[in-house]
C-alpha cells in the first residue's frame, strides 16, 4: 500500500509517498480502508520537528495526519462496535503511522460512525478539530441558548466548527476573522464578525459569557482583552496548548471570578464528541467546511497551501475515490 514516511523534519519536501506493509490490526484495533484525510497546522509543526509539547513523542521515521475517514475492513478480536463495511471516521493513533496512507490500524475506541448524509471527503475534514471545538463549546463552555459567544479565529478549521457548535446550541455568536472571510462565516451562522486587524472591542466589554480562543496567534493582549470582553463569572477557552495561561492574565481572569484553561482540561471524549457531531451533522445543523480537496500525491501542495493560514475551512486529501 501506498503511505506518507518522513526519516528527517523539515519542509514539505522530506514527505515521501512510499509503498509500505499493510498493518494488520491487534485485538483492540480495526483495519480501515482509508478514503480520506486532511491537513492540520498539528501536521506541518510535526513534519517541521515538533514544539516543545510534541517533540519528546516523535521518533523518525513517522507519518503524519491526524484525520481519517473510511470504511472498516478488518476488526480486531475484542472489537464490538464496528464490523467490516462501517463508514467510520476518527482520529487514529497519535503520533504513529498517521492518516496520509491507504489502510490504517488503529484503536476503535478512537472511531465513530460518520454521518451517512456526507462524503468521505467532507467526514476526513472533520475529527481532530471536532474534538477541539466539542471540548471548549460543549464539555469545558457548557454554552447554552441565549449567551453570547466570541470566537477567536472563527474561519479556521476549528474555529468554524465552534461557531457551528456554539450556533446549535442557541447562542449568539460573534467571530473574528480576515474580512475575506466574513460571507463564509455569516453563511454558516455567525450572528456578527470583526476584523481580527482592526479589533474594536469597546462595545462588547463585559458582555460576553464565553470566549474561545482557536486563532494560531500566540499573544497575551489577546487574552487580556478577552478577560474585559467576560461578564462576571465568565469562561475563557483556549485551544494554544503550547502556551499557558500565564499569572499575568489568571489575575485578569479572578478580577472577573472567571474561569480561563485550555483545551483538554479533563481530557477529550472521542466517542462523546464524535458522535454528537455526527448527530449534528445528520440533523444539517453542522457541515464540513472544504477549502480545497488534494490528492494524496500532492500532499506537499496542500501543506504549503495550510501553511499561509489563509484557507477558509479544511484542505482534504482525497486518499482514493468515494
């Protein structure tokens, strides 16, 4: 079979589509016959070396890709959920072999079915950041009908799903973007949008009561300003998990007796989250967002295309046809 291997960090050209073993699945574990993936800013820092939070995990050779989506082909012996057919998606085993390959092994307990009203192309686009968006909106954001939502770096491909999230759940939401993309977040529900360049927040202090904070900007201001944006007893989420919260803004945060963490804060569900998403999605309350669909021998494209942050919604590697 068909893979993506790189045996040294670097630009997009130290990915290599090699013909490899196809992986036989262990007990716990199911064979997917994979249709599709996407491209995550998670992949390119790993194929760059890693931050300080992912690089003790990476060990050469490796694959890459966090998403995937296709139909089950084998399942282990202590498999119960999945049988040989199911559309699954998820997100597999993390770092490993990645998702940039025509059969995966992974654990089943990492998959969900996908949603039976959408292509493989449009399930590999959402996992990874389905889980992300699902943790801050749903799990740590407990957003209700009625409350007003900032999202920081709304068109991004966690940033749209939160919007989306936070939308099905009633809030009122309000987004920051390029205006670039301010139609694309007003068509998927976006109540109001802002230029991330030209911020001007002085008619939202204190009335926000969650802030979720999925821009790849790395910056205090932010979340300082996001801290005069909450009403008292506030939420602040942020996906930066390379970053944390420094005391500076905690302070900011118990002025307002809010809550500030990071993504993950009692682990993420994936069986929860992805299958909420699916009901979402079957219900037309939640679609992909595809920016741009590639093959997987031109994975190299589609990093370099990621990596100028400027896609609206996901680049999709199209492993083989649906």
């Amino acid at each position: 079979m068909k893979a993506i291997r790189i045996y040294e960090f670097g630009g997009p050209e130290v990915m290599k589509l090699e013909e490899v073993a196809k992986p036989a699945p262990a007990a716990d574990e199911i064979l997917i016959k994979m249709y599709a993936s996407s491209v995550n800013p998670a992949d390119y820092i790993i194929r760059s070396g890693g931050n300080e939070l992912l690089r003790p995990f990476l060990k050469l050779p490796l694959g890459l890709g966090l998403d995937a989506a296709g139909v089950v082909e084998e399942a282990g012996s202590e498999v119960k959920d999945f049988k040989p057919g199911d559309r699954v998606y998820g997100v597999p085993n993390f770092p490993g072999d990645g998702a940039y390959a025509e059969y995966i092994a992974a654990k089943a307990t990492q998959f969900t079915l996908m949603p039976d009203n959408i292509s493989f192309n449009e399930a590999g686009a959402l996992p990874s950041c389905a889980l992300i968006a699902w943790n801050g909106i749903i799990d740590l954001g407990k957003v209700q009908a009625g409350q007003r939502v900032l999202i920081h770096g709304a068109a991004g491909g966690v940033g749209n799903l939160a919007v989306q999230f936070a939308k099905a759940q009633g809030a009122y939401v309000i987004g920051t973007a390029s205006p670039y993309n301010f139609n694309f977040l007003k068509e998927l529900g976006a109540d109001e949008v802002i230029d991330y360049k030209n911020q001007d927040f002085k008619g939202y202090l204190g009335t926000i009561d969650m802030v979720f904070n999925a821009s790849p900007v790395r910056d205090n201001y932010t979340r300082l300003v996001s801290a005069q944006l909450l009403k008292e007893g506030g939420i602040f989420i942020c996906t930066q998990l390379d970053a944390p919260i420094e005391p500076e803004v905690s302070e900011a945060f118990a002025k307002k007796q809010a809550i500030g963490m990071l993504v993950g804060g009692g682990g993420m569900a994936y069986t929860a989250s992805l299958s909420g998403t699916t009901q979402l999605v079957q219900q037309g309350k939640v679609k992909a967002a595809i920016a741009k669909v590639y093959p997987l021998a031109q994975v190299a494209e589609a990093h370099k295309e990621s990596e100028t942050k400027h896609a609206s919604g996901k680049l999709v590697l199209e492993i083989r046809k649906d």
